[in-house]
C-alpha cells in the first residue's frame, strides 16, 4: 500500500512539474521577443551579473564584475550554466524555469503536508500561474532563484522530525546556507529554524545527541558559509556578509521622506550629501532620526506595508508591466498579487486561530515579511515571501470551499467580507508611475543595439511622454536621430539634454 502512494504521488508531482513548466516555456518562447533577452545595458544590474558569469566561466575565480556589491552567489550559479552553454540565455533561462517550476511542486507539497491536498492544489494553480513570479525567473538576477531556494529549504526542514538522521541534517543545513547567501536578509529565518529544530524535532533527544546536533548543524552552515566569505574578502578588501549593497538599501528606505515603495534616488543621494554609508553610521543616524520624527517614522511604515500588500508591482531594473506586453500569453494570466495577500492573510489569521501546527510556515512569511520591510519596498524583492502568501490563499479558498460544503453562511459571508475588504484595500492608487525612464531607456538602447531604431525610439517617445524632462532619455532619443543622419534633430535633443543636466559628458561629447 505505501509503495502503491509513494508510486502515485511521484506520478503526480511529475505531472505538476511538467504542467508547470509547460506554462514556462511557452513565455520563453514569448521572451525571445524582448530585446533584454539577450541584450544587456550597462546600466541594469543584470550586466554586472551577466559580466561576472563570464569571467568566472573563462576562468576567473573570483566572478569580479563591474560592480560587485551584490551577492556573488548567483554570479557562480550563472556562470556554472555558461560554462555548460557557452553563454547560451536560451539555456539559461530554461534552467531558472525548470527551477520555478519545482517552486511550484514544492508549494503544492508544503500546502498539502500542512493543510490537506485540495488546498494544496489552490496554491500549486496560484503560483502556477501568477505572472509576476515567472516574469522574474527569467531574469538575470537573485530573484530568478530565490524563491526555489527558500521552499526548498522550507520543505526539508518540515521533513525533517520524520527522519533526523545526521545525513539529512547536514543536507537541509547546506540548502539553508545557500538560501542565505543569495540574500542575507533571509538570514532572519535562521532562528525560527532554530526554534523549530530545538523544540519540535528534537525535544524528545537526549542532551548528548542534542548537543551533537546543534554542533553539526553550526559547524556545517559557518563552514558553508567560507567561500563565499572569503570571495568577499578578496573582491572588497574586508570583510562583506555576501552582499555590500545593505546599508544603501536600508538607509533608503527607512527615511521618513521615503514615499513606501519603490527606490527614491533623490532621497539617498540627499542623505549621502551630508552621511557616511555604512550599518554603523546608518544606525546611529536613525536613531536619532527617529527620536526627532517618531510620527513620521510610523506613518513611513504604514505606507510601507500598505505597498507591501498592494498590486502595484513596483519596477526596478525591469518593469514588470512592460515586460508583459512582449507576451500576450503571459498577460492573459493572474497579474494581481493583492488576491494573494488578502486571502494569505485571512488564512494566515485563521490557520493561527484554529491553531494549525503549522509554526515553520508562520515563520518563514513573517520573518521574509519583515526582511523586505526594513529595507526598499520592491516588486523583485517581494518575490521570496510571495509563495507562502500563496500557500495561506490556497488554505483559505479551501476553507471557503469546506464552508459552503456544510453551509455554514456564517464563517462562509465573514471569510468572504475579511477579504473582499481586503482585496479592495490593496488595489493599486492611481498616480502610480509602472516604468520608470530608465525602463524606456534600457528597452531603447537594447532595440538600437539589434539594430532597430524605429522600435527604440517608440520606446523613447513612450518615455518622454510621461517624463518630458528626463535628460537621459533626450539624450537617447538625440541618437536615434543621429543614427538616422537627423543631424539637426539629434543636435537639438543633445542641446535640450546638456541644459537639463549640465555635466552630461555624453552630451558635450556630441556637441
């Protein structure tokens, strides 16, 4: 009988995986339309990604880069698949899929080990089919992984009481560490971890074993953590917990000027003016910026978790908005995250009332939650907490669909006004820009270097459309023309740039 279940339900998670990926690669097929495919700008992140992953695969050790600030994990994990490919995207992005898609077998698993298969299935066709979370697999950057990362640790942490042989626990310990390495922020799981591991997986071990335990579980996650610490240690010349691009993001979004969502350039750049970067220094400066402004401060977080649970997709490095319009398939799918936290939210409250022992999983989206929090409020970051919310969605329609089964109105009328509420709150405001002028700007420069002028300055017209005054745009939209031998055209836009923004040296260059 156990084989026969084991034997029906590895037939089912293969027919989940494929079914999820099928929806993958029909979007890679529409992804091969967008010129960020395979044309990367300097100016986005994903270059400095893209860059490192070739050094590495050519040899270099150390996957240095441009810009080095970020966590040099996915730079490796990326140049592995060059090395495989030959800086193949294609390859590339059909790897990060294969990996979103057994995102999605592992929220289906988790959702079903802790509140029944049939809420199980609701999260598996939530994430499934949520265009957020594939837009962002296929990407060059840390979300493209994220999120397979920390389920995928969740889960065998989970799995863990059923079998704590010192094998798994050295095993679940090393997919822990690499989901903190890709972006220390998530290191704020490792005590609910410990918590879970210390009171429910071993609270019935002797002290010896407990002792034992502990001591392998630590030694093995600080000694993962080496290499990369040491990577650090080299590129920057002292020490760097992964990533050195924290105390940037941190102190950007914990000014009280700070509008809640997004990144406000104008506001760091304000503060860098007059401050040094710096955990310690930042800090220090914000304890006293509290003190002066705690009204402020409270009303900056309010705005905060009003655009944490709110569909607006914030755009950083890509515009998820744009992105979709390469891709009426994708479109056609569910683009509003706000179903996901409204009922995620209602099921979190209801699974934590009727005390579902479900502690891991309470932890995980809490402590994720907070992680993006306290630092910038962003589409792309809001991808690791994303499936838990979907896993509390799939309870919570489950036990709407139970309510209606039993006809109990009730629970039925009160689930369903909690959320509508909800859902109605974290609808997108109007005034919100979707794309920034740099997402023009990138989308342009791609199409100019495919050598498709005509499609980069209908991007560049789209830009200055909504921003008139964004002196890179002029000035992109001053090379079309130059391109073309509009050598009127082009020098008025480069003329128009330089007085925007005076020490615009490609400007001057032109002129």
């Amino acid at each position: 009988m156990k084989t026969s279940r084991k034997i029906n339900d590895s037939w089912l998670t293969l027919f989940l995986f494929i079914a999820a990926l099928a929806v993958r690669l029909i979007y890679l097929e529409d992804l091969q339309k967008n010129p960020l495919f395979d044309t990367i700008p300097e100016s986005m992140d994903h270059y400095n990604f893209d860059q490192a992953a070739k050094n590495f695969a050519e040899g270099d050790w150390l996957a240095r880069s441009v810009n080095n600030a970020f966590s040099p994990l996915y730079k490796y994990f990326l140049g592995c698949l060059y090395w495989i490919s030959g800086s193949n995207y294609y390859f590339a992005y059909f790897i990060q899929f294969s990996l979103g898609a057994f995102s999605t077998v592992l929220v289906f698993k988790l959702t079903r080990l802790y509140f029944g298969i049939r809420a199980g299935f609701f999260s598996w066709l939530g994430i499934t089919l949520f265009s957020t979370h594939i837009v962002y697999e296929g990407i060059l950057l840390r979300a493209a992984f994220i999120s397979f990362l920390g389920l995928w640790s969740c889960y065998l942490v989970s799995k863990i009481e059923k079998e704590s042989s010192m094998l798994r626990l050295i095993v679940t310990t090393l997919v822990l560490s690499v989901f903190f390495q890709a972006r220390p922020n998530t290191l704020l799981v490792l005590p609910v971890v410990c918590l879970y591991f210390h009171f429910k997986v071993w609270r019935e071990e002797s002290w010896t074993i407990i002792i034992r335990k502990w001591a392998v579980f630590g030694g093995v996650l600080l000694g993962s953590f080496a290499p990369l610490l040491v990577q650090c240690y080299i590129v920057h010349g002292k020490f760097v917990l992964f990533d050195a691009s924290g105390p940037h993001t941190f102190i950007a979004g914990n000014l009280s000027t700070y509008s809640g969502v997004g990144f406000d350039l104008h506001v760091i750049e304000e503060y860098r003016n007059q401050n040094v970067l710096g955990y310690v220094s930042n800090v220090k400066y914000l304890i006293s910026h509290i003190a002066q402004n705690p009204v402020d401060f409270i009303f900056l977080y309010l705005r905060k978790l009003f655009f944490f649970f709110n569909n607006f997709e914030s755009p950083t490095n890509i515009s998820v908005y744009l992105y979709r319009e390469f891709s009426p398939f994708l479109s056609s799918l569910w683009n509003h995250f706000s179903l996901f936290s409204a009922l995620g939210l209602a099921g979190l409250t209801l699974a934590f009332r009727e005390k579902k022992p479900a502690f891991l999983l309470y932890g995980y989206i809490l402590t994720l939650s907070l992680a993006i929090l306290i630092f910038l409020n962003e589409s792309r970051y809001r991808i690791p907490v994303t499936p838990y919310f979907i896993i509390f969605f799939g309870y919570a329609a489950d036990e709407i669909l139970k309510s209606l089964q039993k006809q109990n109105w009730h629970k039925t009328l009160i689930f369903l006004s909690v959320s509508g509420v909800l859902l109605f709150c974290f609808q997108e405001i109007p005034g919100l820009n979707k794309t920034r002028p740099d997402d023009f700007n990138n989308m342009a420069v791609a199409w100019i270097e495919k050598n498709q002028v005509e499609k980069a300055d209908d991007y560049l017209t789209r830009g200055l459309t909504l921003f008139p005054d964004e002196a890179q745009t002029i000035f992109n939209k001053g090379q079309v023309h130059f391109i073309q031998e509009e050598w009127e055209l082009a020098q008025q836009y480069f003329s128009r740039a330089l007085n925007l923004k005076p020490g615009m040296t490609e400007a001057k260059t032109q002129l």
